[in-house]
C-alpha cells in the first residue's frame, strides 16, 4: 500500500511541474506584460497554435518580435480578440 501511494505522490509530482504556470508575467523595458496561459488554453484547445506541431514546450523563437507580429499581437488582431494596443499588454 505504501508503495501505491509513494508511486501516485511521484506521479502527481511530475504531471503538475509539467503542466505550464496558469499565469505568467513577463518583464519588458516599457512594462510588464501578464499572460494568462490557463485562458488561453480554454479558449483556443489546441496548444499547436501557439506552440506549433509536436509536444508543447517552451516557445523557440519567444520575443518582442514573436508578441508583436503573427504570435500573440497577429492572432489577436485575427480573431478580433484581446489586447492590441501597447497600454493594453504593458502596465507599468
């Protein structure tokens, strides 16, 4: 018994470091911009989106350039949701 549960405990472990933070801050010279990754994956349910094809993971090419152009900014401006405008994203 003992065993069953130090085996469930490890696996609870390592399923919850894997799973992303529901909410991220990230610091920009013009003010911090918080993500709300736990939304983001209720709303669009399907992490290929903003991860691409295959195990979602860290994004490769995460940046200034990523959040303004077709990443976070584009898709926005797409779907005709969420923030576009700089004050929007940045709070200082």
């Amino acid at each position: 018994m003992k065993r069953i549960i130090a085996a469930f405990a490890i696996t609870m472990f390592a399923a919850t470091s894997v799973m992303a933070a529901d909410v991220m801050t990230f610091h920009a010279r013009n003010g911090d911009v918080t993500f709300d990754h736990k939304k983001h994956q209720e709303t669009l349910k399907d992490c290929a989106i903003c991860h691409g094809p295959g195990t979602p993971g860290v994004i490769a090419d995460f940046g200034k350039d990523f959040a303004h152009g077709k990443g976070c900014k584009g898709c926005h401006q797409e779907k005709g949701q969420g923030p576009t405008k700089c004050g929007e994203c940045h709070k200082r």
